[in-house]
C-alpha cells in the first residue's frame, strides 16, 4: 500500500474534480452496503465474537506496517481521542453487528445501520451539549417510528426468531457510531485522517487479536469452507475496516462533512439488493420503512 496514492487524490480533490468525488462516494456506499452479506458468509463457519475479533485483527495487520509513520508527538498527544475512535468507531460495533446477524437477516442489518446520523445528533446534544434545530428533533422521531415498524415487519418473518435482540444490537452499534464521530469531531480535529486510524487500530488490533486466539478459531479452520469464509472475512477488514475508514475521512475533510454523510442513504439500499440476490425476505414494506428512516437522516443532515 503506498499512501502516496491517497496524497493524489487529495490533490485531485483540491483541483475540483467532481468525478473524483463521486467514484469515491460510490464505492464506499458499494462497500459498506456489502459488509453485511460479507459478515453473514464469515458467520457459517465462525462464531459471531471471531468474525468480529477477525475483522479487526486482519484490519491492524493490514495497516501496521504503514503506522510507524505516523507515531509523533502529535499524534499520541489525542491517544484518547483515538482510543474512543477506536473502542466505539470499531471495536464494539464490530462484535454486535455479528452478533445481530445470527437472529437477524444481513438487509436488515443494514437498513437499521442508517441510524447513525440520528445517534450522531442525539450523542451531540445530550453528551457535548450540541445545537439542534427543530427539524432535526424531527427526524429523530422520524427515525424511530421507522424503526420500529421494521421491528414490526421483522416479527413477522418466520425465519427472525428474535428480531427484538438482532434490533437492539444494532441500535447499540449505531449509538456506538454516534459517540465515535462526536469524539472525532472533538478530540481529532486537525488530525491526519490516516494517522487517527491507525492509531486507533494500533490500540484495539492487539487486543483483538489476542481475544481471537483464546477461541477455538484455529480447529474451526479445519472445517468445509473455513478458508472460503476466512477470505470474505478479509475483504470485509481490509476494504470495509481499513481502506473505507481512511477514505471516508480524507472525503469528509475534502468535500465536506455533509456531502460524505450522505452515503448513508445508499448503504441500506445495496444492502437490501444483496439481501434479495441470497434469497432473504425484502418487501415493498421494509423500503417504505427505510424511506421513513432514510426522511428522518435528510432532515438530521439540514443545514
């Protein structure tokens, strides 16, 4: 990995190029919105705690030999920042979205995923006393009445037989999410996109990995299709973890944060087709539920 690359596109950013911008936004609503069907394949040979710890482990490997780097005074002076980042931004998040996927479809996983702004506002104003407008407090309460007619819809799904659980797991990794962009709003500010990450990964990747290896990962790799799983597992740290977070930073700073917010609305969308493409149940109604949701998020996002 050469981060020179990431260096050109930020100068292709600064020159205006449009396409740039957009290429990068789609490819992460393509990635994001993928790494819930990735998550379900790691889930058929490893437990929901190894796809978890994996994709976390893989991730820091990924990016340790590039993090020497960026280990300056600078940097480890916002260590706490970075921490935060990490705990709540990656490492919680990542075990109870697995955790979810054994109770619920990968689709849904991924429409109630689109919470995250509403928990970014909510964090805002009742834990660093942010502004809100009314219109936001609305979408608040947009966001929670689709919520819970998913929740409703999910119930009637034979095959979800605790869509309760699967929900609230996933409502705690979006509030995760939320206090994690607060504390980068707070804490990381001016710091390196890049340089945040791989902090951040540098604390939470050690202590994953050696969670990993207390667990019978290294028997499970001698079953049918460990390697196959052990593969989607990959792709989903290294493009859904390490690549996509870096980028999404860079695209925050470069285009603004409500322009790369906004790949939030497509993330469910992708998740929902590759949840149809394996055969799960995707009515009109849970679109119109994400609709709802997705309404909500747009007026959370007005400026």
């Amino acid at each position: 990995m050469n981060y020179g690359v990431w260096n050109g596109y930020l100068c292709a950013m600064k020159s205006g190029s449009v396409v740039l911008k957009w290429t990068i936004f789609i490819a992460l609503a393509l990635t994001w919105g993928s790494s819930f069907i990735l998550m379900k394949r790691g889930l058929e040979v490893y437990s929901s705690e190894q796809v978890a710890a994996l994709r976390i482990f893989i991730a820091f490997l990924f990016l340790a030999p590039f993090g020497w780097k960026y280990i300056n005074k600078l940097l480890l002076r916002s260590w706490q920042g970075a921490v935060g980042m990490g705990v709540f931004g990656n490492l919680i998040p990542a075990f109870l979205f697995t955790k979810a996927e054994t109770v619920i479809t990968s689709a849904l996983t991924g429409m109630l995923n689109s919470l995250t702004p509403l928990f970014t506002l909510v964090v805002g104003l009742f834990i660093f006393r942010t502004r809100v407008n009314w219109w936001q407090v609305f979408g608040v309460v947009l966001g929670i009445i689709g919520t819970i007619a998913l929740l409703q819809i999910g119930d009637k799904d034979e095959r979800n037989t605790d869509v309760v659980l699967g929900t609230i797991l996933v409502i705690a990794a979006t509030l995760c999410y939320g206090i994690s962009v607060n504390i980068i709003k707070i804490k990381l500010d001016g710091v390196n996109a890049v340089a945040a990450t791989v902090l951040a990964m540098y604390i939470i990747g050690p202590v994953a990995g050696i969670y990993l290896f207390t667990t019978d990962f290294i028997a499970r790799l001698s079953l049918p299709g460990a390697y196959e799983s052990l593969g989607f597992i990959a792709i989903l740290a290294i493009f859904g973890t390490a690549l996509s977070v870096i980028v999404f930073n860079i695209l925050i700073r470069e285009s603004g944060a409500l322009f790369a917010s906004s790949v939030t609305y497509l993330i469910p969308i992708v998740a929902m087709g590759w949840g149809l493409l394996d055969h799960e149940i995707v009515t009109w109604m849970h679109a119109v539920c994400i609709a709802v949701i997705l309404g909500g998020v747009w007026l959370v996002n007005k400026k």
